[in-house]
C-alpha cells in the first residue's frame, strides 16, 4: 500500500473521529473568540450589577471582618518592618566590614 492510499484510509477509518474533533474544536473558537470579543461588555455588566446589588452586603461582611484585617495587617506590619530593620542591619554590618576593610589595605599601602 502506497502513501497516499495509507492516508486515504486513516481519513476513511477515522471520519467519524475527525468530524466530531473539528466541531470540538470550532466550537472551542466561537467560544474563545466570543469571550475575547465581549470581555469588556461582560465586565461592565458584572461590575454593574456588583455594584448595583452587591454593594452594601460587601460593605457588611466588610464591617464584620474589619477588627480581624486590622490584626492581620498590624501582623503585616510587624513583619515588614522586622524584615527591613534586619535587612538594615545586614547591609550596615557589610558595609562597616568593607570600610574597615578598606582602611586596612590603604594603612599597609601607605606605611
């Protein structure tokens, strides 16, 4: 059997296959291209409508988790702040080393 004729029988034997996978695969495009084409519509509506009927109940859980952010941010903070004092002192030490460092070489140069 020669080439043509092995392809000519996998697309005979496989049509059935290959017809469902092409619609598969236009209807993945139609979808993909709608969602790409409308995002920006379909994301005004959403926020619209958060906005218009979602708002207070946010603003409500909000106020109920409000003590609990602050302890979570005051914990950040904390954090932060131990994490670029640290950071400071690292950098000091280095840069102390290196100055003495270089005191050092400059002594033996020069006497």
């Amino acid at each position: 059997m020669d080439m043509k004729s092995e392809i000519e029988n996998i697309i005979e034997n496989s049509h059935d296959e290959i017809v469902k996978t092409v619609q598969d695969q236009l209807k993945q495009e139609i979808i993909s291209s709608l969602t790409y084409n409308f995002r920006d519509d379909i994301s005004k509506i959403v926020s619209d409508y958060v906005k218009n009927n979602m708002t207070d109940d946010i603003k409500k859980i909000l106020d109920i988790e409000k003590p609990n952010m602050l302890t979570e941010i005051q914990k950040s903070c904390t954090t932060i702040a131990a994490e670029i004092g640290k950071t400071m002192v690292e950098t000091a030490t280095k840069n102390i080393s290196s100055s003495y460092d270089a005191e050092q070489i400059i002594k033996k140069i020069f006497n």
